[in-house]
C-alpha cells in the first residue's frame, strides 16, 4: 500500500483553467457546499478558500495560483466564534480589510438582515462571497422552517457567491418516521441544498480508520445546478500537522 | 587567592537565569512563585484588558499548553490531561465524557474535576483562585467531593509535625540545635535546593486524590454553587449571572449526569437541549479567560447515532467515550491477569474530538486504542493491548522427550 509519503504532493484545482474560486460573473452566483464530518473539520479549506477570494493565492498550494482576481468576504458561523477564525486567519499575510465575521454565534434571531447588511456594504468592493458555517443550527435554535431557511439562503445567493459548510455525519443523515426528528430535518435540508448547490467540496476521514499520513480525503464535486465555468471533479487526500501546514495528494 | 566576607556561604550556588523566555512553557518571572501561571500581556508589562484575565495572572492551577502554549487547567486527572493533548483542558474549552452501559465512571470524573478547582481555591485561603458551578445536582452530590490522596509518609510527616508543634521539652532543646558549620558552607539550603528542582515547575497545577474520601471540609457556597436544572433557560442565565460574580477566578462548570431522567425530570424537548448547550458555548467564548465546561452523558439513553447527540458533540471542543468490557473481555482479563490485578483495566477509552486540534481540521479520532482502570487513588489511562492467555504450559509437556 502507498503511503501519503511516496506521493506527490498536489495543488488545490477546482477548475479546469486551474483556478479554485470562479470568477466573478454577473450572470452566475454559485452556490457552493462544504460537507465535512466531524472528525474532519474543514477549517483549513475555509482559511484557503477566504485567502483565495481575499488574495488570490492559496496556502495549500507550491504553484501560483492562475486566476488572481479578488473578492471581499463576509463570514458567519454559528458554532464557532470570531476568535477561533480570527486565529486561523493570523496566517494569512496581507490585510484582512476584505474580511467581514458576522457574529451569529452570540444572535443569531435576525441572522438575514444580518448578513444582508454586511453583503451590501462589501459589494461596492466586488461581489462578495459568503461564507456560512453551519446554517443548519438555524432550524433548531430558531422557528425557521426547512423551506424558509432555503428561500431565505436562494434570496441571498442572488446578490452574493454562497458557500455554505454543513456536517454530513452519518447520524445526522438518517431519515426517520417522524417529520421533527433532528436527522430527518437535517437531511432534508442537506438534500434540498445538494439540489440547487454548483459545486460541493466534501471532506470524510479514512473508511480504514485514523493514519499517521493522512488526516482524510477531499472530493471535488459538481452539484446539479450546472456551472459555467467546468469544474474538474477529483479526489484528494490530504495531511495536516499539528504545526497546521496541508499537504494534498491524488488520491 | 579571591576572599570571600565572613557572612557569605562557601561555593553557594550560581544564580539561575529566571524569567528567561522558553518557546512553550514560560518560567518562572522574578515577583511571583514558581507555578504560577503569568498571561502575555503580563509578561509583556501591559496590564490585563479584561477582568477575566485576570483570572489566568498568578493562577497556580494554570500552566500553558505545551502545543499550543494556551493557558491550561487540569481536569482533576493527570491521564485525561495527557489524552487531551495540551497535559490539560484549554480554559475557555469544553469536554463531553460519554458512557455506555450501567456503570458510572464518568461521575468519579466530574467529582475529581469539581474537586481539583477546589484544592487549588483552598492553597491560599486569603486568595481564592477557583469557583465551581455544579449544574443539576445539590450540595448533598457535592459533599462527595474526593479528598487530596495522602501517601504514607505524608501521614508520618504529618504525625510527626504535630507532635512538634506540642509544647515540650525535647521540642524546646531540638529547636536550637541547628549544625552552624553546615549553614556556613550551604549544606543545609543545598539540600533544600535539590529537592526543589525535582518538584515539577507547577507543583499545584494537579493533585491527586483519593476517591474514597471526602474533602474534610465539604465546599461551601462561597466556593461551589449549585443550579438547578428545572429551567433550562434559568439555567443558563444563573450560570451566566455566576460567572460574572467571579471576576478574578477560573470558574470550573460541571454537568454531570446530563438528561439524565434521574436528574433532569422536567420534559425537554430536543431543541431547547440544544439551545442549552449552545448557550453554554455562548458562554465558555465570552469569557474564554475564565470559564472551562466539563459534561457526562450516558450514552445508553442517548447513542452516538442520535443525531441530537451528533449537534451536542459538533458544539463541543473535545469528546471522550468510557466503553466499559464488556463480561466476556473482562472474565478473560481476570484469567489472563490471575497473578497481576493492577493490570485489569475496566474498559476502553475512545477518543472522538481534542481540544483546538479537531478545531483546526486535524483527525484525532482513537478508538480502541486506550484502556483505563478507575483506581482508588488515579484514574489510569493506558495503551490498550489485547490480553493473551497462556497456553504454554501444555505445549512444554508435549515437546518433552
């Protein structure tokens, strides 16, 4: 069996012309998911999408990347705090005044008006990408219905590129008998998304178990609504060290 | 020929650069005593922005993290402190312990974490340091708090101290019997010296105790306060309310037991479970110099594969499995281990999340790679290795000619 140091290491490509955020493009706003599980927490790919949108560059990768245009970002998480992205973005050389953190972590009751605010005030910079962390909290700690929450996510993807990161953990995609059941919400919600999303970045551990070399595998994938732009659908896997550098390999 | 002035010690000893800087661990600076911890900003001469820093400044229970230089404090367990990773628990993190089956070994964990935020707020008693929060459970829990594990020579010392102290005459003409000669060439001090040098750089940051005693004195309201669990949203506010009123103290959160129908009789819908957590959460980031929160839940009333679990544990910073054997490993380990008890472990420890490490993506998923005892005096974690049993024996009869 190969291990993860006989193999070359990889840069990240998400598109055909080599480039991992697309361009800006007045016709199309992507809708993008970051599926991850819970042992594998995608918040280096977070770090290297923003650093892609706010620079153009990409930590993860030796290359430059092709396409360096930039775009400003606005940044919402509802289970992880300012501080703890704050920190991991403390890597990223350059001035982060592009980068806006909405704190739904502390209110998350008028999260919409929220992040429209923000969107609208970075837009005159560019179109913005957007960044959700887990919105799926949003049909547990407040009223807000599966349906609404996605007309209210379409709403803003009209103004705005959407990246929302949601967990895929086996439990929690288990639909049941009961329409309230937690698992049953969530996968309709992870489902309906997966349905109007262009691109779907999707992180798991390794089915064989934990690795010294391989933290676990990054799949690349299109979603079904088409993207303009051809995306170049592949499998990774991928090491971090506990110094936080990444390492991508074809997998 | 140097001279040296009459009242000097010969050959004393050379003075040690103290303060000076190391990568992870800071030493000891010159105005505080060993084993206290110091925040940057101190370090740095700038003074504490928030009140809650100064919970960390002179804290003896908090040392840094040795990945990631974090201030840390311990859980009451010095081998859940090396499975965490940092030798402790980040202050502003969380820890979710989850049992399966009917033993309760995650209970003898609270107790020993409730109970070392104790012994450190009672090593000063003009300075209290520590304050305990005991979520859903009463005094009367409370009360069985372990005591600090005294060896046998500590309880020699401590007869022998005491019958020092009694006013007699032997006490008298002992106390002036002092060697001169070898005070004037450091003998004595010397002596001392070697024994503080063997003494960990943080001689307070964890004790360990004994879980079957009680703290002689059971903690009062001033250092444990209990809140009832009959309103979740009450609950969180009192939590909140609590924490304030402890500006200058690292405030230790216990939940044991939670959902526990024995504890939690109130019905509870899944979604107000989970606001309760995330507002413990809320909590834990406001005030991320202060607080650290420590949970059990049983995981026979809720499996992993309920997905209101899989929400609590994406809120929490570390999560712990105890997974007692099950009969059958355990009849063979008393077989295999007949000749040595100390080695029959009582289940398997996994490991599903660590602190600020499965944060920043790393996969830090060990199951059935740990095994623990929960001993009189530790709670022992050690690599899991599967038992053999002996069959030699029959084998050498056979091969004899």
């Amino acid at each position: 069996m190969t291990s993860s140091s006989d193999l070359q290491q990889q840069d990240l490509v998400v598109f055909e012309d080599r480039s991992i955020l697309p361009k800006s493009n007045p016709e199309h706003n992507y809708c993008t998911l970051v599926l991850y599980k819970a042992s594998t927490r995608p918040t280096w790919l977070n770090v290297a999408l923003v650093e892609n949108s706010l620079f153009g560059t990409c930590y993860v990768n030796k290359t430059p990347v092709s396409d360096r245009s930039t775009a400003p970002v606005v940044f919402a998480s509802l289970s992880t705090d300012e501080t703890t992205y704050r920190k991991q973005m403390a890597r990223l050389k350059g001035d982060l005044a592009g980068f806006k953190y909405v704190d739904l972590f502390n209110s998350y009751q008028d999260w919409y008006t929220k992040i429209l605010l923000e969107v609208d005030r970075q837009s005159k910079l560019g179109k913005p990408n957007v960044f959700i962390e887990n919105p799926e909290f949003l049909l547990f700690l407040t009223d807000i219905t599966v349906d609404k929450l996605l007309a209210q996510l379409r709403k803003l993807n009209t103004k705005c590129n959407l990246f929302l990161i949601s967990s895929s953990d086996e439990s929690l995609m288990e639909y049941s008998d009961s329409p309230d059941d937690f698992a049953t919400i969530h996968a309709t919600f992870l489902t309906k998304l997966a349905h109007r999303s262009s691109l779907i970045f999707s992180l798991r551990p390794l089915r064989t178990g934990r690795a010294e070399d391989v933290t676990g595998e990054l799949t690349i994938g299109r979603g079904l609504i088409g993207s303009p732009k051809k995306i170049v659908e592949r499998e990774y896997l991928y090491l971090i060290n506990k110094e936080g550098t990444v390492k991508l390999f074809y997998r | 020929m140097s001279f040296r002035r009459r009242g000097e010690i010969v050959s004393g000893p050379t003075p040690q650069l103290v303060g000076a800087p190391s990568p992870l661990i800071p030493r000891a600076a010159p105005n505080r005593r060993a084993g206290e911890y110091v925040s940057r900003a101190a370090l740095a001469g700038g003074t504490p922005k928030r009140n809650s820093e100064n919970a960390l400044a002179n804290h003896v229970g908090v040392k840094p993290s040795i990945l990631t230089s974090q201030p840390c404090i311990s859980t009451g367990s010095s081998d859940i402190d090396s499975v965490l990773g940092h030798q402790g628990l980040p202050v502003g993190s969380s820890i979710l312990i989850e049992e399966t089956g009917t033993t309760d070994f995650a209970s003898t964990l609270s107790k020993l974490f409730l109970a070392q935020g104790i012994a450190h707020n009672r090593i000063n008693p003009s300075q209290p340091n520590t304050h305990d929060v005991l979520v859903g459970l009463d005094q009367n829990w409370a009360k069985g708090l372990p005591g600090v594990y005294k060896g046998s020579k500590e309880r020699k010392k401590e007869k022998v101290q005491q019958n020092e102290s009694k006013v007699s005459v032997s006490n008298i003409v002992n106390q002036s019997n002092d060697l001169k000669i070898a005070w004037r060439y450091g003998l004595n001090q010397r002596k001392n010296e070697s024994d503080d040098d063997t003494i960990d750089q943080y001689p307070h940051y964890n004790n360990q105790f004994d879980i079957t005693s009680v703290l002689t004195v059971a903690p009062g309201p001033h250092e444990l306060t209990c809140i009832p669990n009959d309103n979740l949203p009450r609950t969180l506010k009192r939590i909140e309310d609590t924490v304030i009123k402890q500006p200058n103290k690292i405030v230790r959160i216990a939940v044991p037991l939670f959902l526990n129908p024995l504890v939690y009789q109130n019905e509870t819908s899944a979604p107000e479970i989970l606001r309760f957590v995330h507002g413990l959460k809320q909590i834990l980031k406001k005030y991320p110099n202060q607080v650290a929160l420590f949970m059990t839940v049983n995981l026979d009333l809720y499996p992993r594969n309920n997905p209101l679990i899989g929400y609590i544990e994406l809120l929490f910073d570390s999560v712990i499995e105890l997974r007692p054997f099950d009969p059958q490993l355990h009849d063979l380990m008393e077989r295999v281990y007949k000749n040595q008890p100390a080695k029959i472990k009582h289940g398997h420890l996994n490991v599903y999340k660590l602190p600020i490490l499965s944060e920043s993506g790393l996969m830090c998923v060990q199951e059935m790679e740990y095994s623990f005892k929960n001993g009189r005096r530790r709670f022992e974690i050690e690599k899991w290795s599967i038992p053999v049993e002996d069959e030699e024996t029959n084998d050498d009869k056979k091969l004899e000619f």
